[in-house]
C-alpha cells in the first residue's frame, strides 16, 4: 500500500521505518524543515521502562494540591476559557483512581518493554549511533515521603519483570559520582539497570536517513491542512499550499496536533498539549557530569548525558497551544542541575527549549484504527514518546498490515 504518515518526529519515523520494513510505500509528510522539528527535538533523553506509572496515579491529587500557587511547581495548571483543558483535568483525576492507574500502568510497561527490545534489535541491525548510554537510570528521592513509596513502586515494576534495587543515600554516590558533593539530602534511590538513555533527534534524523535509503520519501516544510474523507475513507491529504496528497492508507503522528486534524472527521482523541522544558548544558574535562540517567523524583526532572552534553528536562504546563519559553521556568530547572550537581557543566552557555507533549489523561497512547477504514493513529505518547517509539512504530505496523500485535495493550483494533 502507499501509505502517508503525518509527523516526522521520533513516533513518526519509527513508523514509518516499520512500515517500510513490512513492504509498503511510505511517504512522510511533516511542517518542519528536517525530521524531529519539535516534540522530538530536545526530550530528556530517556529509554525509562521503568517509569511505566502514568502521572495520573493516586498520589497525584495530594501533589497537585501542594503545588498550587507555586510558581516552580512540577505541574503548573494555567486555567483558560477552554473546554478541553477542563474536560482533560477531570478525566486525569477519573484515571488517578486505583484500578484504573494500575490498568494504564501495565498496559504502558507491556508496550515499554515490547518498544525496548524493537529498539535493540533496530540497534544491532543498523549499528545506529545516538549517545547511547546503558548505564540504567537511577530514580533519586530527596524527600522523606517519596521515599516512602519507593519500595512499593520498585516491587510493582519488579513483579513484571523489570529489575529494580533500592539503593542507599551511599550506595547511590558510589554509583554516580558526579551525586558527591550534592547540595540536595538524597534519601535513597531506585536504580533500573536495563534502562537506557540516548538523544532522540540524533536518533530520529538517523533513522529517517536509513529509512530514507529503503525507499520512504520526505516531504518536510508540507503543512497538513485537512483530511478529506469520502464515505468511510480518507481519499486525500490537503495542504496549506492548497495541494492535494494521495494514498491508500494514513497515519496521523502529529504529537499534540493530531486532534485538530482529527476533530472535524469526527474523531476525538482527548489528549491535550502540556508544555515541557529542557536544559542543554555543554560538559568537559573540568565538569563532573554524570553518566548513569537520573530522575529526580521531587522536581519531576530527569537527566540524561548526551556526548559532551548533560539534558534536563521536565516540568509540565496546561497552557493549551502557548508555545513560549519561559526564561524563570527554565532558570528554576538550572538552579536544581547546580543543587544536585554542583559541577555538572558551564551553566553559562546552557541552551533553552520547550515543546508540547501530547498528554492523554490517563499516559496510554492511542495506537491502531479509527472509524475510517484507512485511517490510522499513532499518538498521545505523553512524555514517554522516545521510549514508546518502536514499539509503537512495530505495533502499528503489524495493525495496518492485518496482524495483531502480541502485547497485552489496548490498541484501537
């Protein structure tokens, strides 16, 4: 089948690729001058099948409640005069219940761990290079409640497979030592070894390279306009140029995007948009940086080296499409890099980014069909994007190719 998937970022392009290797012709269609423009472009670089729990979890509400009012909060709400926002917070509350967040928390480890071995083996295939680190990711506590709860939480991933050691304020130093002169009282932490950490873009625009070479073809700077349907198909791709794209089959991959292309066909997805930040701090010889992935469990950050790189990312933002970078937001984020990590890089030349990840209330993506026959989702990946992609990517290829995928998730069948 020709096949036009809309969206170049990571998610896209392991589509693409998958569909590609399962023989079809594949167009990728994406607004951006070059793959990986935005969502895609400066993640936290993590491969955390570890950190399945969706942030809807039951803990979530009495977070919420302690970070109202602060302007450094981990989640800061921004109320608008806008439905979906509401309509999207009380859904997340709805998901933090017990069962429910347990159901959402197997279902993301399933698809996590289904994604970390497609990944392995793209690896071995193609020796695809991009600041791969397997050193696990370390889960970091600093407040004696947290703490609390990390034995429970390391027994829930356990259970199912994933390997995760409770380590000590000490043990956690001599793991990382850049963690030794932390301004920050570590409590203890929750180390996943088979983790891994890598920098998306480098990896999407190698990909799509690769891919490229097996025949996908890329139309960057091309600006979905609207899917024209016909009856109970998709017949064409319109632009903002005006021009039409045919295909037999397509793939909305457009992150926090994809609703509004879908919502005048009908199709409501309910993800919305939550702004994340990330901090690029170059690294040296006279830094002490670390090189096992970290997660910082107060703040909600996670931290990742990259080459000669150190990325922070994290915070969230329900401020619908506002795409502007707040400099406080992004300064709050460096002056904990220097608490935990006094001599991590050159603070001075750190870079700034925000992007929109696309949140579904409960964390579980939307994979598979619509109600259209050709028309297919892969999107609503939250922060976990990068660690979804190829098994996701796989999974959708094996939908549109009339097989099942073997994973116990809900995908749109």
């Amino acid at each position: 089948m020709r096949i036009g998937v809309l969206g170049a970022g990571v998610v896209g392009v392991t589509s693409a690729w998958y569909l590609a290797r399962a023989g079809h012709e594949v167009t990728v269609i994406d607004r951006q001058p070059e793959p990986a423009g935005e969502t895609s472009f400066a993640n936290g670089g993590q491969i955390s099948v570890s950190h399945a729990e969706p942030w809807a979890n039951p803990r979530a509400p009495a977070q919420l409640l302690r970070w109202l009012g602060r302007p450094d909060a981990p989640l800061l709400f921004r109320p608008r005069a806008d439905p979906a926002q509401w309509r999207w917070g009380l859904r997340f509350l709805l998901e933090c219940l017990p069962w429910r967040s347990e159901r959402n928390t197997l279902a993301i480890l399933a698809l996590a761990m289904h994604s970390r071995d497609r990944l392995r083996e793209l690896r071995a295939e193609t020796g695809i290079e991009y600041h791969c680190l397997n050193r696990g990711i370390l889960h970091l506590f600093t407040e004696s409640r947290d703490w609390a709860d990390a034995g429970a939480r390391a027994e829930l991933v356990r259970r199912h497979g994933i390997e995760a050691e409770l380590l000590s304020a000490r043990q956690c130093v001599e793991l990382e030592p850049a963690l030794r002169d932390s301004r920050a009282p570590l409590e203890g932490g929750v180390y996943a070894r088979d983790d891994e950490s890598g920098d998306a873009r480098l990896f999407t625009q190698r990909l799509a390279a690769l891919s490229a070479a097996k025949g996908v073809a890329f139309r960057q700077q091309a600006a979905a306009s609207a899917l024209e349907a016909a009856g109970e198909r998709v017949a064409a791709l319109r632009l903002l140029d005006g021009s039409r794209v045919e295909a037999d089959a397509w793939v909305v991959a457009l992150g926090s995007y994809s609703p509004l292309l879908l919502r005048p066909l009908g199709i409501s997805l309910g993800i919305y948009p939550v702004k994340g930040y990330s901090v690029t701090i170059p690294t040296g010889a006279a830094h002490c940086a670390p090189t096992v992935s970290l997660t910082d469990e107060a703040r909600k950050l996670v931290f990742s080296r990259l080459g000669d790189r150190l990325r922070v990312a994290g915070t969230a933002e329900l401020a619908g499409y506002d795409t502007s970078l707040s400099a406080a937001r992004c300064e709050v984020i460096l002056n904990r890099v220097f608490e935990l990590l006094p001599h991590a890089g050159d603070r001075s030349r750190a870079e700034l980014w925000t992007g929109l990840r696309p949140a579904m209330p409960g964390n579980v993506p939307a994979i598979g069909r619509t109600r259209y026959r050709n028309l297919f989702l892969n999107t609503g990946h939250g922060t976990l994007g990068w660690t979804l992609a190829c098994g996701s990517g796989h999974a959708l290829a094996e939908i549109i190719s009339g097989r099942r995928p073997g994973i116990d998730f809900p995908f749109r069948l």
